[in-house]
C-alpha cells in the first residue's frame, strides 16, 4: 500500500516529464501532410486531459496537500485574458472552424501551463529531475539530427536542411536551442558524471546549429547571450554584485569542461563542414540575415507589410484566431522576387509570430501575450533579487537566455504554431513560476469552490480539444490519401476519401485549401459539373479568398451559362493576384461568349506571352479576327 501511494504521488511527475520530453518530440504520423502538427496537439490534449482528471480526484481525496494558490500568480490572469480576447477576435472570423481549433490550443496551453507549475512546486527536487530528463531527451535529438546529416548530406554537393523530428530545418534548430540551455546548467551545476554526459549534448547541439545555418537561431543566440550579459551587468551596477558572484563561481569551477566542449564544437563542425561541399559560406549565410535583396527576406518583408496593413484594419479584434492565413490572401502580395510565385505558393503563417497575433486578436490580445513574457521576466529578476539557492539563481538566468532567445527567432518564424515549442516553452515558464513561488514563501488556502469551478470548465475544453484532434487527424490522413489518388487521377478515389475526412471542424487543409475544392475539382474533371459547382460554392465559404476556389467557381457559372457571375469571380481572383494566368485566360474567354471581345484580347494580352498554355495563342487569334470583322462593319 506504501508503495502503491508513493507511486501515485510521482504520477503527476512522471507523466507530465515522460510524454513532454521524452514522447512528443519523437512522435509522428507518416500518414498525415505535417507528420507532427496534429499528431502532437491530439496527444498533448490527452496527457492535459489525464493531467487534470488526476488532480480533480486528488483534490476530492486530500484538497490540503497540493498547493493550488500559486494559481493566483498574475501570469495566469495575463494568460487567460489572452485567450479571452482571442475568444473575442471570432466574431470577425470568417472560418470559424479554424478558429476553434485555436482557442482549444491556448486553451490546452493555458491549463497545462497551470497543471506543470503545480506539479514542479509541489517537489523541490522535480526540477533537477526534469532537467536530466530534458538533457536525455537532447542527447536523443541531436544524435537523430546528426545521424540524418551523416546519412543525407554529408559529403554530398549543396547545401542539407537537418528537419530532426521536428519537420521543418527552422523549428528543428530553435527545438536545440530551447534545450541548450539546460545542458549548460547541468555543466555548470551537477556533480562530474553529468557534467560529462552533458559535454556532448551541448557540443552537438552547437555544432547542428552551425551545420543547419539557421539564420534566426544564429541571432537569436547572440542577442539573447548579449541581452543576458547586459541584464547580468545592470544588475550589478545597481548594487546586486553577489548575483554575478554566485553566476560567477559556478563558471569558474568548470572551465575544462567549458573548454572541451568549444574544443569538440571546432573540431567536428570544421571536420564535418570542410567535408561538405556547400555553397553557402558561413560569413556568406549570416550576412544575408541584414540583406533586403535576398529572396526569403524580401518574400517575408513583402508579407509583413501587407501583415501590417491588415492589422491597422482590423485593430480592436483583428481578423480572428487562425483566420490570418484566410484573410491575408485578399491583400495580396506585388512585390514578390517572382510574380508568378503566389499562383502555387500559399502563406498559411507571416513568419513572425508577433504580427501573426496582433493580426488575428487585435492589440488587446497583443498587448496580454506580450505581458505573459513581461511577468516571467518579472518572477526571474525576483528570484535573482530573492534569498533563493545559488542553483535556482543560476537555472533562471539560462531561462532568461532561453526566453529572450524565443523571442528573437519568434520574430522570423512560427514557433507557436508547433506543439513541442508550444509546450517546452511553457514547461521552461512553469519551472520559472515554481521557483518564484517556492521563493515568495507564501501559501494560501484555496477554496474548494474556486478549484472547481475552474477545473469543471478545463475539462470540458479539454474533451473538445481532444475530439477536434481527433477529427483534424483524420480529416489530415484522409486528405493526404486524397492527394496521392489526385496525383494518379483515379477521381472517385479522392471523392471517397474527402467523405470520409471532412467535417465541419475541418474543412481545410493544412496548406489552407479547402477539402471540398478537391472534391468539386474531381466532380469538374469527370464532368459531373452541378456536383462540381455545389462542392466549389462549399470550398468558398471555407476559404472565400482562394484564388483556385474563385477560378473553378468562375468556370462552373460560365459552362452553365451564367457568364456575369462567372466575370464577377474571375475578377475577384484577379483582384488579389492579377499575374493569374488561368483566371486572365479564362476571363478572357468569358468576355468573348458575351461579345466583348475587346475587353477580352486586352485581358489575354496581360498573361505571359511565354506561357506554357496552348489556349492563349488560341483565343488571341479568334478575339483579333473578331475585333477585325467588327472594325470592317
């Protein structure tokens, strides 16, 4: 029985450390478009779930043991506002589906956030744990990083982007990152054993960085290294000189290993390096990160712009949770390096998380998310400022490092759309939010009343979290199987298939088309073209900005006949991208079956003259011998 109950008091430990940092960063779906997106929040949603079902039956046993006032603390006040106003922000979403899915993300956020501070305040020794835990989990990342190096690019010409697990070359470096300072506080803080284990992972992790050339996480390193030293340096002129003391010792205790650790970086990345034959000098890579001429830059500042303007539009709610990548197309993007590029490319994501939200939840929601960093920011200078363990001090300024560094590539990418940053992310904040509240030394009673009333709620959203997983999961694998029949054009095979995944809790793609549009386009090209139309007029409420939606819907009106509605969507297409050559060609064929035939050669005359489509030349002949008869009449 002793046994037994032990057990059940490191459950809530075990748990939440297991599946956090040692399940869902390796866990994936072959099956599915993203192999992790969806995979990872079904799963997250469940181990939350499980999370709060066992607190609420602890609580009804023994309310007095676990200590729920630091559930007060203002960081989730801040927290739940932000979801509140997100809440809000759907009263502009034109896809209410995505919006959803959304608001039980942050939901899920907000009530593990709570649940991880908890679990790690109720143990002072859960966090050195969790850091072990955390530092294996690293050492199983960057030997995946590097054995897929090693097997795809090493050696080979041009340049290979190390995804990991992660999917993406981006998030798979700002994941290393994340973790990187834990491996430095296990040099600097635990006995020799780990302070060698730890020598690898940390050398590694740098030398991935180095090979993925990650131009956000370079400088997101050196602004957050900078950051700190200059924050450490305040600190000290304004009278805290026993901080950098104690920062100090723990530095000047380990300098072989410090230094081993620069000399195995140096080492094996020159090594690994000179045996590539990338074209992408290191100097070359940086540089370009100040560069407005290179292509990913101009692309993400033609975005941001555009981002921008449709901000100042939507201030006070924005655009609604998730509904950027639904809007922005309808602001369309002049200025890309090729013209051409947004008739196959489709922004899901501004690759800047700080636009993303004011974008979508207005500046209120903004100005909330921003204060969740701006408190921890608070609780670590309190800590630093505490009579905490010199350990606890030190553990907070890597995570000032760590969260000044998110911060900084957060501006160039999208790491809160990805679950495992998502979630390390607020396990670093709830390893913070503990030690503060351990530091504070103050407890309180929570009524019962108080701790139902928000866990009765919690489990509810977390239900429907878990059900809208579940529901996008198969939604995402029934597309894909979608795709594959599209590619091999067995037609009843994708209709099949789109039955079977769509739902009105998904009803886009995760590269934002519409399901239904698959659908009306299989219907269109076995000539079933009323179906055809129904499924399209279906894709254009999911997504009324998709210039493929409004291009088909304009081809169904104009073979039924209904040549006004079939220009009137034509145009709406060609407002948002007017280099849409089969929108130009086909408007160009409705203006001739109405005998408008010169606004139809001016329309055909703005598609590429060297365009791959035979019907351009087609129609430009028999528009001009028709412009000619009537000239001669």
């Amino acid at each position: 029985m002793k046994i037994l109950k032990k057990t059940l008091n490191y459950f809530d430990f075990f748990i939440l450390t297991c599946f956090t940092v040692l399940f869902i960063p390796f866990f994936g779906l072959s099956s599915t478009i993203d192999p992790v997106l969806t995979p990872r929040f079904l799963v997250w949603s469940i181990l939350v779930f499980v999370l709060l079902v066992s607190f609420l039956i602890q609580f009804c046993k023994n309310s007095d043991k676990i200590d729920y006032s630091i559930l007060r603390r203002m960081i989730f006040p801040a927290f739940l506002c932000y979801l509140l106003f997100s809440l809000i922000s759907l009263a502009k979403a034109l896809n209410i589906t995505e919006g959803i899915y959304e608001i039980l993300k942050i939901s899920v956020s907000v009530v593990y956030l709570s649940l991880a501070a908890i679990i790690l305040s109720k143990n002072r020794n859960y966090v050195p744990i969790l850091v072990k835990v955390i530092i294996v989990a690293a050492t199983a990342l960057s030997l995946i990083g590097l054995y897929e190096y090693l097997i795809y690019g090493f050696g080979k010409p041009g340049f290979y982007p190390i995804t990991g697990t992660m999917a993406q070359r981006n998030q798979f470096s700002s994941a290393l990152f994340l973790m990187l300072p834990f491996c430095l506080y296990s040099i600097l803080c635990f006995n020799n054993y780990w302070k060698v284990l730890c020598i690898f992972p940390a050398a590694l992790i740098l030398i991935l960085l180095l090979l993925n050339q990650t131009r956000s996480v370079w400088l997101a390193m050196l602004v957050s290294t900078a950051v700190t030293i200059f924050a450490l340096l305040l600190l000290f002129l304004f009278g805290k000189a026993k901080i950098l003391k104690e920062a100090a010792a723990y530095v000047f205790k380990t300098p072989v290993y410090i230094v081993t650790v620069l000399v195995i970086v140096g080492t094996l990345f020159g090594y690994l390096y000179l045996r590539t034959n990338s074209t992408n000098s290191l100097a070359g890579r940086f540089s370009s990160i100040f560069s407005s001429t290179h292509e990913n830059n101009e692309i993400r500042i033609s975005m941001w712009k555009q981002t921008l303007e449709l901000a100042r539009d939507n201030p006070i709610c924005g655009v609604g949770a998730g509904n950027w990548k639904i809007i922005f197309p309808s602001y369309g993007i002049e200025d890309l390096p090729d013209r051409h590029m947004f008739n196959t490319l489709f922004f899901v994501r501004p690759e800047n998380d700080y636009l993303w939200i004011l974008s979508e939840v207005g500046i209120f929601g903004f100005m909330f998310y921003l204060s969740i960093f701006g408190i921890i920011f608070y609780y670590i200078l309190k800590i630093l400022n505490h009579r905490t363990a010199a350990a606890d001090k030190l553990l907070s300024i890597l995570m000032f490092l760590g969260f000044a560094g998110y911060m900084i590539f957060s501006f160039f990418t999208f790491p809160r759309e990805r679950i495992f940053h998502s979630m390390f992310l607020l396990l670093m904040m709830a390893i913070v939010i503990s030690i503060y509240h351990r530091a504070s030394g103050t407890r309180k009673n929570t009524p019962r009343p108080f701790v139902f009333a928000a866990g009765i709620p919690a489990v509810i959203l977390l239900v429907l979290a878990v059900v809208n997983g579940y529901i996008r999961l198969n939604a995402e694998i029934c597309t894909k199987r979608a795709l594959a029949a599209r590619k091999a054009k067995a037609w009843p095979a994708v209709i099949n298939e789109i039955d079977k995944g769509y739902s009105p809790f998904a009803t886009i793609d995760p590269m934002s088309t519409p399901l239904k549009w698959y659908r009306g386009e299989a219907n269109f090209l076995m000539n079933n073209i009323p179906q055809a139309l129904e499924d399209f007029k279906q894709a254009y409420k999911a997504h009324p900005h998709h210039i493929h939606v409004l291009n088909n819907l304009g081809t169904c009106y104009e073979m039924g006949g209904e040549h006004e509605k079939a220009v009137f969507y034509y145009k709406k297409a060609l407002e948002m991208f007017p280099y849409f050559e089969d929108a130009l060609i086909n408007l160009g064929a409705a203006y001739y079956n109405t005998g408008r035939y010169k606004e139809a050669y001016e329309t055909l005359l703005r598609c590429n003259p060297d365009t791959q489509d035979s019907r351009l030349k087609q129609y430009l002949e028999i528009t001009k011998k028709e412009i000619d008869k009537n000239n001669k009449l």
